[in-house]
C-alpha cells in the first residue's frame, strides 16, 4: 500500500522509522519522499532524524517517538504538498547514528610529503585502527550525499577513511616541524601523534566527523625514501656534533679566561695590601719581587745547593733589587739641625788627637770630624738634646747623672 492508499483511505499510522535490518548501517534513508501527515516517526537512541527537502536541511529530530503534525513540528508546514489537500509531506529523510562506531581499520599511502627537518620529498604509508562518531548529522549528511543516498558502512567509512588520510598529511608535517624532527623519527612520537590526529583532523570535522581514538598505527616507507632519509639525518646529526664541539670549546676557552681573570684579581688584590702594609711603597715592593724571581730562576736551572747556593741567590737579588731601588729616585730624608755650642758649655773630645773643646763640626787642632756624645734621659731613655740639663720629654735632671 502506497502512501497516496494511506491518504484516500483515511489511514493516519503510518509508520516513518528505520528497519531492523538496518539497524548498524551509520546513515539511512528513508525510501519514500512522500510522509502523510499524522505518520508515526520513531527515532532510536543512538540516532536522530534529518529531513531535507530540494538539498536544503528543514530540521532534525531526536530520539523518540513523534506525530508527524504541523502543531508538533512547525518546520513540517514548509513540507506539506497542496496536492493532497495538506495531507502529505514530501521530504527526504536521513536516520544518521550518533554512536561510536569502532575498530575502524585504516592504511595506505598519506602521498607525497617534503621531509621538514632533511627536505627530502617522501612518500609515507600509514596503518592503523581508529574510532570515530559523528558529531554533526546535518553536516555530515550534506557532505555524504554527494556520494550515495544510502550505502553500507564499508562505503560511508571508506570515504570517512579517505578524508581522514587527507588530514593525517597536514597533522603529520605540522607535527614534525614543531618539534623539530624527521618524518623518519615520527616513530617515537605515537603518543603526540595519536592525541593530534584526535584534536587536529580538520577535514574530518568539515563532514560532521570526530576521531575518538587511534589505535596501534606505525608510518613506513619505500625502501628507497627509507635510505635517503637515513642518509638525510646522519648528515644533519654530523653537523650538529661539530656545532656542539665548537661550542664546548667556546665555552671552555670562556671558563678558562674567566679563571685567568679571577687569578689576576687576587693577585693584583694581593700585590695592592703587599704594598700598602709591608713593603710601604711599589719601590720597596719591585725589590722584593726582583729577589724572589731571581731566587726562583736560579732554583729552577740548578744554580747553587746548601748555603753556598742561597747566599748567591739572595746577593744577586739584593743586586737586582738595588738596582731597581737606585733608578728610581728617593725622597729625600731631612737631616736635623748640628747642634751649636757656648762657650763654656760641656766640652766634645776630639776622637783623633783627644783635645778638648767646646763644640763644632770639625776638630780645631787636627781638622778630624768631631762625633758628639750622645747622652738620653736616665727617666724616657729619650736622646737630650747636647747640653741641655733637663729631658725636654719629662724633665728629668740629666746634668746630675752624666
């Protein structure tokens, strides 16, 4: 019975709805175009309905059972024929699964590819099992329909397979370049490859479809790409071993320049306390030096042994750093006053003919220099200035103890 049969013969339950034996097909269509109004849809859990009319989606339906009515349904009004006095809608409708479907096999060559990190151009082949659902019936219908009105699953998931590849390509090189890595080496990252074929397949979601999972996949290649890659990758690992050497020399020469420098520093720190607290002055500083490279540079070619050796290394020290005193000029030492005598005052004793006489530089009766007695107080020990009776420092008598 045809559905005009339904309309003439006042029949009102018509059943719209999926037959078992269709079931675990991922999208169905309904047979007939021609819906009566009243018509009972029943949509499973695991799918909704889309209705399309002329190529252009109306609405969807989800899971349950509905009265095909305008009242129910306001976007039906748009469907309904006036031929049958607003009795049938003419439709076609899409029974699309919402459920995972999975252990989807997949392989085959992904299609010419330029190696990111060598730029060799490869053919990689790719092998695995995946899950997908579909998350955008309307989309995914539309992007179907162009290739069957209704199929088996080998046909809807061969071209979902299809689309998929396109997008392994771009996720594969986007991958592979971001982390710096040969096509060769995508083999050690499954992990990162497989949570991108899942968040990044953007052909797949351009027909409504999600990747949930993929399984155990492995990439090969012809043996022919195979070895110019491998050829590829050991001359790049070859010139990042002499970038890495070069590098460590840089480095060590830095650390060794560094170590100079922090010797320098504390020797010239060293050298600036040497001078300002014990030699007194770079003068007496050089000396020292002088004796010490002398003693060393004749330790060291074997001049010398015992006491004999080390007097010959400190006389010629001292001569060098004499040397190096007498060429640079001395400050000159102030000389205190020569004491001046009065007649009558203590007398001085030449120490050459004995006469006595009251004082000068010179002996009167032999012409001999004269050396004054120095006396010091008995209570200071401070030298008295030559005859003075008292100590100019604590006043001590020094004539009485004379």
């Amino acid at each position: 019975m045809g559905v005009f049969d339904f309309v003439r013969n006042g029949v009102r339950e018509m059943m719209v709805a999926r037959p078992d034996n269709q079931k675990a097909l991922i999208v169905y269509k309904h047979p007939d175009q021609n819906v009566p109004t009243n018509a009972q849809l029943t949509v499973d859990s695991d799918e909704c309905a889309v209705f399309f009319k002329d190529g252009r989606v109306v609405g969807v339906i989800p899971p349950g059972r509905v009265t095909l009515h305008s009242q129910n349904i306001p976007f039906l009004n748009g469907l309904v024929t006036s031929f049958t006095g607003g009795q049938v809608f003419i439709t076609e409708i899409y029974f699309v699964k919402t459920t995972p479907v999975r252990s989807v096999p997949f392989g085959g060559p992904i299609g010419d590819m330029l190696d990111p990190l060598t730029g060799e151009q490869v053919q990689p082949r790719i092998f695995g099992e995946m899950s997908v659902v579909v998350v955008d019936p309307v989309r995914f219908v539309i992007g179907y329909s162009g290739q069957a009105a209704s199929g088996d699953n080998d046909t809807v998931l061969s071209w979902i397979k299809g689309v998929f590849l396109n997008g392994v390509k771009t996720t594969l090189g986007e991958l592979c370049e971001n982390e710096g890595k040969s096509l060769l080496q995508a083999v050690s990252l499954t992990s990162q490859l497989a949570a991108a074929f899942v968040a990044h397949a953007p052909d797949l979601a351009d027909i409504g479809v999600r990747i949930l999972q993929v399984g155990q996949f492995n990439i090969n290649f012809a043996e022919e790409d195979r070895q110019r890659l491998v050829a590829a990758n050991a001359e790049i690992a070859k010139a990042q071993r002499q970038v890495r050497v070069r590098q460590i020399g840089v480095a060590g020469a830095a650390a060794d320049a560094q170590a100079r420098q922090f010797q320098l520093d504390q020797q010239f720190s060293q050298d600036a306390r040497y001078v300002k607290d014990l030699a007194g002055s770079y003068q007496g500083y050089a000396a020292g030096q002088a004796v010490i490279g002398a003693g060393r540079g004749m330790a060291e070619h074997g001049v010398g042994g015992g006491v004999a050796g080390l007097g010959a290394q400190m006389a010629v020290g001292m001569g060098i750093g004499n040397a190096m005193s007498a060429g640079v000029a001395q400050p000159a030492v102030a000389q205190p006053p020569a004491p001046t005598f009065s007649p009558g005052g203590t007398q001085v004793s030449c120490g050459k003919c004995g006469s006595k006489q009251p004082g000068g530089k010179f002996c009167a009766d032999c012409g001999s220099p004269l050396v004054t007695q120095k006396k010091f107080c008995p209570g200071c020990g401070t030298e008295a200035v030559a005859g003075s009776k008292f100590c100019a420092n604590c006043g001590t008598a020094i004539a009485a103890t004379a």
